[in-house]
C-alpha cells in the first residue's frame, strides 16, 4: 500500500499495486509483447499477445506488457471482473514504453478505439499509451472502480480518455456505472476529430476532448496531477454528466486552436485545415452543459449534474475560456486556481438549481482578452481571490507566462511507422513563482 497526496485534505491511496521493481521475478505474472503469441506459455520468455493475456488473466493477477508498439486491429476491451482485495493490474513493464497504436484497426470508425472497457471492475492500468484511435483512445463505459496511471492519449480523432455513453443512453440513474475512475498523472494532447461533418457541414475539431466524463456517466469520478493540452475542443468536458467530478492538481493549455492540428489534418485528408471547416472550441475546464440550453430544434431534455471540485488547477493559453460554467447550474469548488491568458479567465453566468452555489477561494487571474464574468450565479463564499485584491503593482503578462509556462514536446503527427515522438512526461514542470500583479481594471467581481 502507498499513498498518493491528492490535496491536503483529500489522500488517494492505492491498494495492493506492486512496486516498481522485480518484475521478472513475479511467477504469477502474466507477459506480453509486440511479438507475443496465443500459443506461448505466458512468461517472460514466452510472452502472450495483448489481447489473449486480457482474456486468461484472473483476479489477483498483473499483465506485464514490455515496451514497443502493439498494433491493434480492434479495441483491447477489458471486462473481466475483479473485486477490491484482488484487484487486476495492467503494468507496463519496468521502465519500457509499451504504445498502442490502433491505425490498422479492421473495424469501423465508431468503434475504432484503443483500451475499451465494457463491465470491467477493480482494475489498474499503469503506463499504456494509446495513439491513432478513429474514436476515443480510452473509453471507459459501464466499468468501476479502475485506477489509471500514467497513461498516456494522444492523436486520435476522438477524445482521449472517455467516461459515459451515447447522448441519448437512457439509464445509469444510481451512478454505478462508469464510476469511481480515478485518472493519476494522466495526459491528453492533440487529439482531433478531423473527420466530423454536422448535418452535410464539415466541422473538424468539435468533438475531440482531453478528458470527458459525459453523458450519464456515475459517480466517484476523479482526476488527480493530470494535464491536458492542444485538444481540439476542449481539454476538461463534463456535457450533461451524471454527478459531480473531482479535479486536483490538474492542467489545462492551448484549447482549441487550430494550428496544433493542421499537420494531422493534411496527413489524415490530404488537405489543408482551415477556418472554412475548422469548428474546435477552446475550453481549458469545461464544467457541463446540455442540450437542454442548446436551442436549435433538439427535443433532448438533458443537462450536467452534480457539484464540481476543483482544487490547485491552473488553465491558460486556451483559445476561449479557462475555467467555463457553460450552463452547468448545480454548482462547484474553485479553489487555489490559476488562470491567465485565455479570452476570458473566469466564464459563468447561468443561474444555479437546487439551492446549490458556488464557492470561489483564492483564486488567481489574469490577462484574460475579456472580462471574466460571474453574472446570475449563486456565491457562497468569494474569498482570498486576486479580484478581491488591491494596491497591487503592474507586471507584464510575459513575465508572468514565462516563469509558469511548460514547454511543449516536439511532435510528429503522422501515422506511417510509430505513433508521434516526444516525451510529456519529462516536461512536468511546476511553476516555481506566481508573480501575479495587476489586474485589468475594468473587470467586474463578486463581492458577496
């Protein structure tokens, strides 16, 4: 057993995972390779292929996948059923990169995923990557109670990991399914639905997220030291979930913009990518919505439920907003945020349900294009914020933006050979100050 510190009031604790280490030396274990085979033995010098280790493993047991790239020709579904005291562990292999690549899947685009889980429970997945999905690169359905760490989506033409079902799922009221996922330094970038089209319309990049827990999704959802970034649409997206869902210590940059895909567009169609059929969004967190509030004709009555927490987030360089209510009326958690220089920092204006409110606590923004905005909302407590600051001096966004701002891998979106290169995880990098000074006068806060 170890521990994770989540917040300073909320420990994550894993239990039962094997430490890093003497891998080869678990006799239980099973082992897998990009040469492995059906008929080997299943040990270490006789590896299985991915998908026959899924379908032998029990509870109790761990996959050790060795590293190089595994060419999938349908999604890996997970939906053996293991129980908390014996849980099902999917490890990548000591230090080795293990990459599943899904562009020679023989399904259809729908299904073209990478790591899917059906009726799966009590599983760890730790330090699998999924690249060149069609759809989703994880999606998580009707499975619980599934720790992922470290994983890694990135390229695929739909989001990159997803919790939830189809927008008209009917079901799921008491939250059981899809539920109780905890995502652990986790990260989600360039993922770009450049082959959607809304009736006869293109509409490239409305579609692909970082993270989404959507549409009917359960309960217990939670993302911890994650990082989102250059999504087509949005890197958080909470659309007409199910409950609330916890984000701590968690990142989100460059939303929605166009120019992050338009290497993966020409190699996917052959074409340019343009304004004409770009339709991406740009939300850093977005908190929910529906089409309830969408107009247009559509007769679906659904929304986002529950009370958000985030916590320790920080959110900038997105094209539209940082941290954006869209229509979510039940409320949230903004505490120890930061968000700078997005077009607008802090975006709510929808009137709360069910006495429900919002509590913002020492939070930051700053250099947004447009006024944040706070208009119709519910305020239970606004306090130790930078908008209730005064007498502060000026100091040039620049500065603030480069002593926060990680860097960027260098990556390649074609498809021919392996999945892009670079390497997210050595560019964890925290801000070590926040020099935040003045804040553009002509904002308008909550006061109460």
């Amino acid at each position: 057993m170890f521990m994770v510190q989540a917040s300073s009031c909320t420990p994550f604790e894993l239990k039962g995972g094997k430490q890093d280490g003497n891998e080869s030396d678990d006799e239980d274990a099973i082992y897998v390779s990009p040469e492995g085979k059906s008929m080997n033995t299943g040990t270490i010098d006789s590896p299985f292929d991915i998908h026959t280790a899924i379908t032998r493993v029990r509870p109790g047991e761990t996959i050790y996948v060795r590293g190089g790239t595994y060419y999938l020709v349908e999604p890996l579904r997970i939906d053996r059923v293991a129980t908390e005291k014996e849980p099902i562990e999917l490890f990548a292999y000591g230090n080795e990169k293990p990459v599943f690549d899904c562009s020679k899947e023989l399904v259809s685009a729908y299904n073209n995923m990478g790591l899917r889980i059906g009726t799966g429970q009590w599983w760890h997945i730790r330090g699998i990557e999924v690249c060149n999905a069609r759809n989703s690169g994880f999606m998580i359905s009707d499975g619980s109670h599934i720790v992922f760490e470290n994983c890694v989506a990135h390229h695929n033409g739909g989001t990159g990991f997803t919790v939830g079902y189809g927008h008209s799922h009917v079901g799921n009221d008491d939250g059981q399914k899809g539920a109780y996922l905890t995502f652990l330094n986790c990260d989600s970038y360039n993922n770009f639905d450049w082959w959607t089209v809304n009736s006869g319309i293109p509409a490239a990049g409305t579609n692909a997220d970082g993270f989404a827990v959507k549409c009917k999704a359960g309960k217990g959802n939670r993302f911890i030291g994650c990082r989102g970034w250059s999504n087509s649409d949005d890197n958080w997206d909470f659309f007409e979930c199910g409950f609330g869902v916890e984000i701590i210590n968690c990142w989100a940059w460059r939303a929605g913009h166009m120019d992050d895909h338009k290497e993966m567009y020409l190699d996917r169609t052959g074409e340019e990518l343009t304004e004409t059929v770009w339709l991406g969004d740009g939300n850093g967190f977005k908190m929910g919505g529906g089409c309830l509030h969408m107009g247009g004709g559509r007769d679906c009555q659904l929304e986002s439920l529950g009370t958000h927490v985030f916590r320790n987030c920080v959110s900038f360089d997105n094209s539209l907003n940082g941290f954006d209510q869209n229509n979510h009326r039940y409320g949230a958690f903004i505490e120890n945020c930061l968000s700078f220089g997005n077009q607008c920092n802090y975006q709510f204006y929808k009137e709360n349900m069910n006495a429900t409110s919002f509590v913002f606590r020492n939070n930051v923004t700053y250099g947004g294009t447009r006024v944040d905005n706070f208009s119709r909302i519910t305020i239970a407590f606004n306090e130790g914020n930078l908008w209730n600051a005064t007498g502060l001096t000026s100091t040039p966004l620049a500065e603030f933006t480069q002593t926060c701002r990680p860097k960027r891998p260098k990556l390649r979106a074609k498809r021919t050979g392996r999945c892009p290169t670079g390497s997210p995880a050595s560019n964890r990098e925290v801000c070590s100050s926040t020099r935040v000074r003045q804040h553009p006068s002509s904002t308008s806060y909550p006061t109460g």
